[in-house]
C-alpha cells in the first residue's frame, strides 16, 4: 500500500517517516516547495527527537515529497491530511486550510478510478466533518460515491 501524508509539518512529517518504517511507501505533500525540497534532501526542518536519524532511514526506504496534491493522490491509497487548524478568534479551529486541501484531493479523486481512503488528522470541531469537509470534498469529485466513518 501506498500512503501520502499531505502537510509535512511538526505532526506530518513525523507521520510521514513513522509510516515509512512499515512495507508501505509514503509520499509526502506540502505547499511549501521548501520543505519538500527538505525532505527531499534528507535535511530536517522540524526539530523532534530522533526525526534526523528516521528521515534518513524513511529516504532509504522510498520516502519522497512533492507539491503536487493530483501525483500523490493518484499514486497513493490512502491520504492522511495534517495541515494546519489554527484558533479562530472565537475559539473555533481554522477550516481554512483544510477546504482547500479537501478540495484539491477531490479533484485528483476525479481522475481515479481506485478506492481512496482520505483521513482528516487535522483536529476539528465534531460537526466539522459532516458540514464542512465532507461537503467539499464531495463538490470536488462529483462523479464518485463517498463513505464517511
Ligand atoms: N504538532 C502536534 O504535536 C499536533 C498534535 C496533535 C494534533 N495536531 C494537529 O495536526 C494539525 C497539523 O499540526 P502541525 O503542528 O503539524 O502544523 P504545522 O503548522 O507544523 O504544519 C502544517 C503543514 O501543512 C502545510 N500545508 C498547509 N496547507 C496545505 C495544503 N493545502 N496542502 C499541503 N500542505 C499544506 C504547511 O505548509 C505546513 O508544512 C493541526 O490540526 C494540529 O492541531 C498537531
């Protein structure tokens, strides 16, 4: 299985070299072209205990990062989204990164024609999914049929 890890953050990245320790080859996506390029390196640009020596280790193992949401969800099984939710200055948490990353992936999905599991990490509020994501998501690949669990 191949599994892509959109946001390559603090939480991201650590996901994303976790991951690449199982048989499964990870893809990495993130909108800064300067920390795919990181990744991509092998250079750490997030300070975790022990993420030097995984980074390194999850390259050897097939590791690679891109900007491109449309080439890791149409090469990949499984999308664990993990980009930012900052506090609203009401106390909500910030959907405004994840509609459009849910709406970029509904687009890929478009142009598949596997199964595509997709995983909000990002935390959000409980409705969040329901009124928000999954809307988008759906408006973004009308022609598929979407479970939700
Ligand atoms: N850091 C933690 O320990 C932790 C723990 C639990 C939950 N979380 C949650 O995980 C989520 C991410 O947290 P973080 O600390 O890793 O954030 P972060 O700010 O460190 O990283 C987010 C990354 O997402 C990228 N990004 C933003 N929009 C994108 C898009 N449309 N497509 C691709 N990449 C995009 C950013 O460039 C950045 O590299 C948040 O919802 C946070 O609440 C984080």
């Amino acid at each position: 299985m191949t599994i892509s890890v959109m946001g390559l953050g603090k939480l991201g990245a650590c996901l994303a070299v976790t991951a690449a320790e199982s048989e499964h080859k990870v893809i990495g996506v993130d909108i800064d072209p300067s920390i795919v390029e990181k990744v991509n390196r092998g250079i750490p640009h997030i300070r975790e205990p022990q993420y030097d020596i995984k980074l390194a280790s999850a390259i050897k193992r097939g590791l690679s990062a891109t900007t491109s949401v449309e080439a890791a969800v149409l090469n990949s099984d499984i999308t664990f989204i993990v980009v930012p939710t900052p506090s609203d200055p009401d106390g909500a948490f910030s959907l405004g990164a994840l509609r459009p990353a849910l709406a970029d992936i509904g687009r890929a999905l478009e142009k598949k024609t596997s199964y595509h599991l997709v995983v909000v990490v990002s935390t959000v509020l409980p409705g969040s999914c329901r009124y928000s994501l999954i809307p988008t998501l759906a408006a973004h690949c009308p022609s598929k049929s979407i479970g939700v669990d």
